[in-house]
C-alpha cells in the first residue's frame, strides 16, 4: 500500500537536493535577507543541532546545502546585524504556526498525532480565516502563506510588525486566536455584532467551531438536549446569521444568552489551540525554510503565496510532494478516497 | 499651549537650544527652582498659572524636572512627579479637547465607522444612558495599532479594530496618551546621563522633600483609599526595614521581608488559598508598582550604601518574591511566573537577621508578621467603634 506520508531516506533526500532543488526557489522575502538570518540544519533528524550559520550569498547556501543534503533547514524569523552571534536584532517576522496534527475539534478517525487530506483542509481553512483577519483588521500587506509540511505558517513582514516585541505579539495572538471569553456584557451591549475587530474575529472562529462540534462537545459544555439539538439541527443557519451579519437571533429558540455563553466560551477554548502560541511569541525562533524538505512526512515546504485566492487553490497534494514521491502520492490519495476519507472532503 | 512635552512644538524648542543635553544645560541659567517645585506641588488640581504658560518656560521647567529625577531616577519621586506632570498637560488637553498629534492619536468623525457599529458601541439603542455616558462612548479617536501595541495596557478586545488602526473614545485616547506619556517619560530619564551640577542635586533634594512629605501625610495616617496600608501600626521589625538597613542586612530586610509583607498586607491580608496569586487581588502591575514596589526601592535606598544603586538587579529578585518571576517590567500576566512569597515567620526572622527583631508588648503571642499588623488594625477598629477591619483579621495567616 503506497503513503501519503513517510519518512524519506538518505539516498532520497539527496536525490531531492541535487535534482529538483535550487536556492531560487527559496522565497524572495527570504533571500533578499539572507544575510541578515541565522541558519540551522538538522543533519540526521535529531534536531537542528548545527546552529548559527551565516550564508552572505544564496549560491553559498545552494552548495552547503547540495553537499550536505540536510534532514531538514530552518531559517530565523528574526533579522540580526551579527546573525551569526544572534546579536544586534533587527526585527522579527510575526508568524502563526498552525499545526495540522495538533487541531482539536477533527472531523476524521485516524489517531492523534497523525495527519490526513482532511486535518490538512481543516488547517487550510483556519490559515484563510487568519489570513483575512491580518489583512482587514490589521491592515497588513506583507504576508505570506506556507505550507510547512504538516500544516501552515503565515509570516508577516510589514515593517511595524517586524519590531513589535514579545508582549504586544502576545495581545495579536489573542486576537487572532479569538481566545478572550466574550462576556454577558458584551452580549447584552450587542457588541458581539459589531462588523469589526475581536468580536468579527470571534465570530469567524465560532464558524469553524459550529461547523466541527459534535454532541459529546456540547453535552459537556453543559448544554441540555433540546439545545444540543436546536444547535445541530440549524448550523447553516447559525453560520448565516450570526456568524456573517452577527445577528443574536440566529440561534434557535431555547438557546438564550446562558447557552449562547458556554458556547462562546467552548469556541474560545478550542480557537486558543489552533496555533502554537510559543512560536508567535518568540521573536528569535527558528522556522523549517521554504523550499526544503520535511524529510519525516516526505513532503516539501511550499511557498503558498499571500492571498485568499492562492489558499483557496492550494493542494499540497499536488504542489508539495517531491518529484521522487509523485506516483507514489498520487496512488495513496486515491487509496485514500477510495476507503476511509472517501466522504470527508 | 504645548500640548505634549515630548514632541511637536516642545520638540522644535529643544531643538532650537541644541538638543536635550544643551538644554539641560542652560536650564540653570534660566530656570527658578522655586517656579519648577510648582509642577510637583500643586494638590487636587493643577493651578491655572501651570495651565496657561509661555511654551518655553514650560519646556525648560518641565525638564528641569527630569534632570533633577536622572540624579536618583527611581522610586516614589518619579512616579509622582510624572503623575503630576502629566495631569498638566491632560488638563490642556481636556481643556482644548484635541491631542494635536501627540502619542498619534488622530480624530476622526462617526462617518468614519460603518453607522451600525458607531450605533452600538454608543449604545444608542439601549434605554438608561445618559448623554454624558454616551459622549464618553463615542468613537472620537484613531491611533495605528503599532503605536496602539505600545501604549495600551489591556488588550484587543477592548476596543473596536479597523484596518490597522484602533478606534477609541475620549476616555480610552486619554489612557493611551497616559500610557503614552509615561513611555516617553522613562526613555527620556534613561537617556540622561552625567548631570553633575548643583542646580540639579539642590532641586532633586527640594522635589524629595515635599514628595516624602506629602506621602508621609497620606501614606502614614493612612485613610486615602479603601485599604490604605496603615504604617502606624507595622511590627518592628517592618518598621526597621522602612527606615533602611546597614548592609548586611539589606537583601533580606527589603527584598525578602518588606516585599512580602507589603503586598500581602496591602492588597491579600487574608489570603484564602496558599495558591494566591497577585493578579486575583489588583487590576493592574500599576497598582502594585505603586503602592508596593517604590516604597520598597525607597526603603531600599534608605540603606547604607543604597540597595538598588548598588545593584540594580536586585529589583528583579523583589518582582520575583511578588511572583511576577525574575523580571523588571512585568505585565499582569507574569503574575504566578513564580511563587508570591508569604511573610516569613518570626522565628525565620530571627534565625536570618537577629538585629531586626525588637519585639514590643504587641509582639506577644505572635509568630508572624502579617498577624502582627492585622491583629493591631483589628483592635484599632474595635477601639474606634468603626465596622472595621473585618472579623478575619483576628486569624490572618501564620504562614
Ligand atoms: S516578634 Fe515577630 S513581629 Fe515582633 S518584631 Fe520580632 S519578628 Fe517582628
Ligand atoms: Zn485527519
């Protein structure tokens, strides 16, 4: 039976660097800093031990790269003047890290820690929704979407953002994660329905939440069984009303702002763990390079590209899958849909 | 009328005389240390004469005021003269009702928001509101989020995003501009270095005196606030540590001892769980930094030599005893980073540092500090008949 994801071996991951790979293919906003971003390599999937490395040429990081053939590559999201002592930060890319096979809330079966096509469509939803968010509430134009292997990473490099510390990425992170409890005030003084900021966003992630939770979630939210079922039974309605015009009434009869609260408050506890808060947080974190290879998953980490559309389109089944590993994905996903995933996409 | 003592017109000034240093420098020659005193003494409301002044005066009085400060620039004597100073400049700014720029606050219209979201967040639709309270909910105000992110100690939520920028009204654009101001105020006094001269010593000397005298007026007969802290009736051995230690002494006496039971008798006398942390007693770092920590960096400093001059670290170590953990500017936050460190007990008092033990008759019985003090203020409400300090103090913690 082919795989959809494996771990490569040696002769492959050569084979990728000396054939398919090239350093042009490392996005631009990348290399146009090279020389300003610490390096790491992860030389036998132990760990990126070989730290601190400092390429001032592209074509210096194509030949390193080429002889060494690395399990995986990691650049650093934040710019130093001496990157190679870490000294002198410049500024650091914002990033949210969204890892496919951490997502609470799964519509499929395979055991946790694994991922499938729909972890992975599930994940290119909430990078979309977060896309939107940076670009309409934050007013940002330099982002950029990843496909990371396993998931996504966006990256933001508006030049405010860059310089923002650990704190005030904090504060974007709970907005952008909707991770703050909406309140009985905020609902009785109707700002739930505002069209912009937290609450919007708040409303965004109540989408994603409504349209994946089960009765189990809501019989422990504390959710008696006529709500439980009113809430099942007119999720399309929910999502119409509330969460697109932001109208209370949405909600069925019975579901009164007590319910509607342990709701919220359930959406928020899941929308918290869609990302990896620590990698937001870390202005000197390193993060797996576009372009290399995930060799665990047999993947390639893929620049996206930075609007909704690009999302939208993307099939890391067809766009980041290795020339070597081609025919073999391509049997797998139709095996795939053929048998357990056949109705989930 | 200058608006904002850090930019604009106040910036241009100093510009003109050379820069900041330049200016600092030629303020001795123009500057009367008995006008300048002025900006700090002023009680309830700032006199009309700081109101409405020649822009230069104010400029010089108003850095003569930092230059005095980077001769000692911590404690009780920043926060109050920065308090006071920008009550002044906020006081225009109500006055004149615009921020002319300053902190990036601009104005903006209702028709700059989508008509439904200026209706609700006026609560236009909700009964009970009077005309003022709606006044102070309508969006007056932009400022970009990267200077929002800055200024803005609370979070996201509370305020309405757009496009980048934050939205806010006239109560929210004057916390920004305070949380603004007080930025701007300590990156100035940082930047000051080196100021030797005698004018500076001799005003830094004069704006302490009336800053300890005041707070000695409030702070030690206690009755300002809810739960003012009564010094009154601290144990001995707290009272020794407020009056500053020799050295050996110092680490345990301030960062130890005073940090502890500062706090917990200000802000968590009976605490109900050995969990407590900080954050579920006050609403913000400010209250604490406030109301704790600059009476113990002022204790502190009372030390010979002076414990944060001689090492300036050791503020950390008195956020890490709050549980903030080993930080210098913590957020609310922090707070549960690391354990909020409880009174110790006599007997640890003894076994550390004898010297500051000197029981009096009220030190019977007790074995702890904290118990000390609650036991007295229990009493003292009992004897004035008043409703008191609560039945609880009687078994505050031996911890
Ligand atoms: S007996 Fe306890 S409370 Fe009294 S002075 Fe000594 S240490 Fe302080
Ligand atoms: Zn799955």
């Amino acid at each position: 039976m082919a795989e959809l994801f494996r771990q490569v071996s040696v002769r492959e991951r050569k084979l990728y660097y000396s054939r398919e790979w090239r350093v042009s293919m490392v996005p631009s906003f990348i290399r146009e800093t090279l020389n300003l971003r610490e390096l790491g390599f992860d030389h036998d999937g132990n760990g990126p031990s070989d730290r601190k490395n400092v390429f001032y040429d592209p074509r210096d990081l194509e030949d390193y790269v080429r002889l060494t053939s690395p399990y995986a590559i990691y650049s650093s999201i934040a710019l130093y003047d001496e990157p190679g002592e870490m000294r002198g930060w410049r500024g650091a890319e914002l990033v949210f890290d969204i890892d496919a096979k951490d997502l609470p809330l799964r519509r499929c079966n395979h055991e946790p820690g694994r991922v499938c096509p729909i972890c992975l469509e599930d994940a290119k939803q909430l990078a979309k929704d977060t896309l939107v968010v940076l670009k309409e509430d934050f007013g940002l134009e330099n982002v950029h979407v990843i496909y990371s292997g396993r998931g996504y990473h966006l990256r933001v490099l508006d030049d405010w953002v860059m310089e923002l510390d650990s704190k005030a990425r904090e504060k974007v992170l709970a907005y952008v994660s909707a991770a703050e409890d909406v309140t009985f005030e905020d609902l009785e003084g109707k700002r739930v329905m505002l069209s912009s900021g937290y609450f919007r966003v708040f409303r965004l992630r109540f989408g994603y939440f409504i349209e994946r939770v089960n009765e189990n979630h809501l019989v422990s939210a504390g959710l008696n069984k006529a709500q439980i079922r009113g809430v099942l039974n007119n999720r399309p309605k929910i999502v119409e009303g509330f969460v697109k015009k932001g109208m209370l009434t949405a909600f069925p009869k019975g579901v009164g702002y007590g319910a509607m609260l342990k709701l919220f408050h359930l959406s928020s506890t899941y929308s918290k763990a869609y990302f990896d808060g620590r990698v937001t947080v870390d202005v000197k974190r390193i993060l797996r390079l576009p372009s290399s290879l995930h060799s665990k998953v047999g993947m390639v980490a893929t620049y996206v590209g930075s609007k909704e559309s690009d999302v939208e389109r993307f099939n890391p089944f067809r766009s980041a899958v290795p020339k070597f590993r081609r025919r073999e994905v391509e049997e797998a996903y139709k095996e795939w849909l053929e048998g357990e995933g056949g109705d989930g996409l | 009328m200058i608006l904002d003592p850090f930019g604009g017109r106040a910036a241009e000034i100093i510009e003109e005389f050379g820069g900041l240093m330049k200016t600092l420098m030629i303020i001795p020659d123009y500057v009367d240390p008995d006008e300048v005193i002025k900006r700090v003494s002023w009680e309830d409301k700032p006199p009309d004469e700081l109101i409405d002044m020649n822009d230069i005066e104010d400029v010089l009085g108003f850095y003569a005021l930092l230059g005095a400060l980077s001769i000692k620039p911590y404690g009780f004597e920043v926060e109050e003269v920065m308090k006071r100073n920008a009550e002044i400049y906020l006081h225009r700014i109500r006055l004149v009702g615009r921020f002319d720029g300053a902190a990036g606050i601009e104005a903006v219209g209702r028709e700059d928001l989508p008509s439904r979201d200026a209706f609700i967040l006026e609560r236009r639709g909700l009964r009970g509101v009077t005309p003022e309270e709606r006044e102070n909910l309508r969006i007056a105000y932009r400022i970009h989020l990267s200077d929002f992110l800055k200024f803005w100690e609370g979070s996201l939520k509370d305020v309405y995003v757009r496009s980048g920028y934050a939205y806010l009204s006239k109560p929210q654009a004057l916390e920004v501009w305070r949380g603004y101001f007080r930025r701007r105020f300590s990156e100035v006094l940082r930047s000051i270095e080196g100021l030797e001269s005698e004018f500076y010593k001799g005003l830094n000397e004069k704006m302490g005196e009336l800053i300890r005298k005041r707070a000695g007026s409030t702070l030690y007969t206690g009755s300002v606030k809810a739960q003012p802290l009564r010094f009154d009736l601290f144990p001995p051995c707290v009272r020794m540590a407020l009056e500053g230690v020799p050295s050996g002494m110092r680490n345990y006496a301030i960062t130890v001892l005073l940090t502890s039971f500062l706090s917990y008798a200000r802000f968590c006398p009976n605490p109900s769980r050995k969990d407590v942390r900080l954050r579920d007693c006050v609403q913000s770092v400010r209250e604490v930094e406030e109301e704790v920590v600059s009476v113990v960096i002022d204790a502190g400093n009372r030390c010979s030599p002076p414990l944060f001059e001689d090492q300036p670290n050791e503020i950390k170590n008195v956020w890490y005893h709050l549980g903030f953990g080993f930080t210098e500017k913590p957020s609310l936050d922090d707070s549960g980073s690391s354990v909020w460190y409880f009174p110790p007990n006599c007997d640890k008092i003894r076994a550390n540092v004898p010297q500051l033990c000197n029981p009096d008759e009220f030190c019977r019985g007790i074995r702890n500090p904290l118990t000390y003090y609650l036991r007295r203020l229990f009493r003292e409400k009992q004897r004035q008949g008043g409703d008191g300090a609560g039945t609880g103090a009687e078994g505050g913690g031996d911890g």
